[in-house]
C-alpha cells in the first residue's frame, strides 16, 4: 500500500521538533528559518528547498536524510532493490583481506569492460541492473589488485569502488556512500593516481552538499584542485577541475553567495569551451550542457526561480545526453517552475524526468517534495497526478 501524502518532509520536521520539545518559534529561531516557512513547510503546503532543509536538520541535529525520508524502504522493497544493498555492503568490506581463494577472477581487461558497461548503465538510469551484478565484479577486482598489484588494477578498483558510491546515493545510502568514497581513496592512492584523487573529492563535497555542510564541501572542493594540480595537464585533467568548479558553484549557491558561484560557473564554462562534450570522461558528464544544467541548478539553489526557469528554456539538451542527468535536471527545473507558480509545468516536468528515469526519480527527494509543494494545487492538475504520487508511494 502507498503511504499516506503526510509522511513528508515537513511531518517528520514537526515530528522530530515535538521529540526535541521545541515550538515551531524556537525551532525557526535556532534555525534560522522563517517562522511563515516553517510553519507552512510542516503543514505540507510549502515545500522544502534543500538549504531549508539542511538548515532544520542542523537544529534538530539530525540527518538531512532522516527528514528526506531515506532510504524509503516500501518502495525499495517492492522494486526488489532492498536486497541488493547487503551484497555491495560485504563486497566493499572486504576490500583489505587479500586475494580471495574462492574467486577466479577474468582477464583485466574483461574487467574493465565490465566496470564501463555499469559506470553507462549508471548514467543510463538502470540502477538494478548495476547494483545487481556490481558487488561480483567488485570482489573480481579486489583479488586482481591484491594478486597483481599494478597501477591499472588499483585504478579499476577505484573505478567499481565509485559506481558503488553512485548506486548508494541514488538509492537513498548516505552512509554507505560514505564508505564507497573511502574505498575509492584506499585504491587511489594505491594507484598513485592524482586524478583519481581529485575526483573522489569532488564526489565527498557533494556528499556534503547532501549533507547541507557547506563549509567542510567547499574546503574538499579546495583539496581536490590541490590533489589534481599534481596531474599530468590535459584534457582528462580538465574535465576533472570543471566538474569541480561546477561542483564549487552549486555549493557556492547553497550557500547564497551569489558571486562566488557565479565565479565558478564562469571558470567550468571556460574549461567546457576548451574540452568540448566530454561525458564520458571519468562519466562526469561534463561539458557546456553540463555547465548550462548547473547553472540552473545554481539559479535554483539562490532561489532565484524564474531565472533558472528562463535559462531551463533556452537550453538545448543534445539528443542522446545522459539520461540520469537529464532526468535530475527536470526534477530542478520543476522545483524552480513549481516556485514560480507554473504548476502544470512543474508536474509535465516531473512526468519527464519519470519517463527518462523512472527508478532514480522515485529516490529523488526533490522530486518528492515538489510533488508535496505541488498537491496544494492539485486541483489545478490531471487526474494523473494522483498515479504519480502512488508511483512515489507518497
């Protein structure tokens, strides 16, 4: 059975605000969160930007996660992916035991076809897919690198560790995310690979930016331009520091400081202009039309709604373009629409992002509740919505 529309993001805050016995104004005040928002945030007729919520969470002292809601179970459990979750679990702690006995592993280059068909089927959004066959391939790759023990080795086991990374954030395991970007460093510093190094920094900043820390996201987006700069120059060392900048920018807006990420923004378009599309590249999916979706990310994120609806128009999404990022970019752009009153827009975005990427949008907590913020006007929207949010669960 779907769950009832009042498990939201705003009736766990109020939950958890009883737990801790406050009233909604000493609530607002140690937060720093208007008393208007909060008070129609709990009441599910507004919903809650990331920065609202991340600041809340920090008052509560609790998880952004646990007011999102994830990892959410029943849905989980009724598309079979619950049990997926243990296996990448032991996979990635066994990571220091050496060799295992019992698994023959193929040729590294077999492996390293198999690490690139799920870093595509990743982006291409088939999440149960990869998490189904990942944990074999990752111990594969541990007996390798612990048999032979070659840079190249240690690299593709830092490349399944980051899938890892990938499939736990998109199912809701921070933590568990968090132990993936650790591995991947195991490995990286074993491979003596500085790229490697930088990426799996930018990796931890958004997991802070997850988080709602911002502060500790952007001195990881620092160390990892300082871990790149000792790369060799080129073209895969570039794509590396724009997904950083770009990853600086959104941080930079979370935070409200407009400059700084309009700074950023200018810097990641200046590397696009020079590395062309270069999706592929580490499967960063950067770019100029990564560069464009983050800026209306940003705009988004300075809740600046109507001119991150106004740049979402004007850009051309090349046909072919990663579906998961495609899809995460219409969930930005139905917040921004959502907020800007164009209701029917919000829902027809959410619908698309549904169509590209039907498991990572049932996940995605902005697609959740902008679904919430959405039902006050439900009125004004299909039949239809009402199946998307038994789709949801919610």
């Amino acid at each position: 059975m779907p769950r009832h529309s009042e498990e939201h993001t705003g009736a766990r805050i109020k939950h958890l605000r009883k737990i801790r016995q406050l009233t909604q104004r000493e609530l607002a005040d140690l937060s720093h969160v208007s008393y208007s928002t909060l008070t129609k945030v709990e009441q599910g007729v507004m919903a809650a930007s990331p920065s609202v919520t991340g600041a809340l969470a920090r008052a509560l002292s609790v998880a952004v996660s646990e007011l999102n809601g994830q990892p959410y179970l029943e849905e989980l459990r009724r598309d079979q992916l619950d049990g997926l979750i243990n296996p990448i679990r032991e996979a990635l702690n066994v990571y220091d035991l050496g060799p295992d006995p019992d698994v023959a592993p193929r040729p590294i280059e077999d492996l390293e076809a198999e690490a690139e068909k799920l870093c595509a089927l990743v982006r291409a959004t088939d999440i149960k897919q990869v998490a189904t066959e990942l944990p074999a391939l990752i111990h594969e790759t541990t007996t390798v690198a612990h048999t032979g023990g070659s840079a190249r080795t240690w690299q593709l086991l830092a490349s399944t560790y980051r899938t890892a990374y990938d499939v736990t954030t998109k199912l809701g395991y921070p933590d568990l995310c968090t132990v993936a970007l650790d591995r991947m460093d195991w490995a990286a510093q074993r491979a003596s690979d500085p790229v490697l190094g930088g990426m799996r920094q930018y990796l931890r900043a958004l997991a802070y930016l997850r988080a709602s820390d911002y502060k500790t996201g952007k001195r990881l987006v620092g160390l990892g331009m300082a871990t790149l700069g000792q790369a060799e120059a080129g073209r895969v060392r570039d794509v590396v520091a724009g997904q950083l900048h770009l990853g600086a920018a959104v941080l930079a807006g979370r935070d409200k400081d407009k400059n700084a990420a309009q700074e950023y923004l200018a810097e990641a378009d200046r590397i696009a202009k020079r590395t062309g599309p270069a999706e592929t590249v580490h499967w960063l999916s950067f770019g100029p039309t990564n560069v464009g979706v983050h800026r209306v990310s940003v705009y988004a994120e300075l809740d600046l709604y109507p001119e991150a609806v106004c740049q979402a128009k004007d850009m051309v999404i090349p046909e072919g373009w990663a579906p998961s990022r495609f899809a995460h970019h219409h969930a930005e752009v139905a917040r921004a629409q959502m907020w800007t009153g164009q209701v029917q827009e919000a829902f027809q975005s959410l619908l698309a992002a549904r169509k590209l990427a039907p498991q990572q949008t049932r996940y995605h907590p902005t697609v959740r509740d902008t679904f919430t913020g959405l039902e006050a006007a439900q009125r004004q929207l299909p039949d239809s919505f009402r199946n998307f949010g038994a789709y949801l669960g919610m």
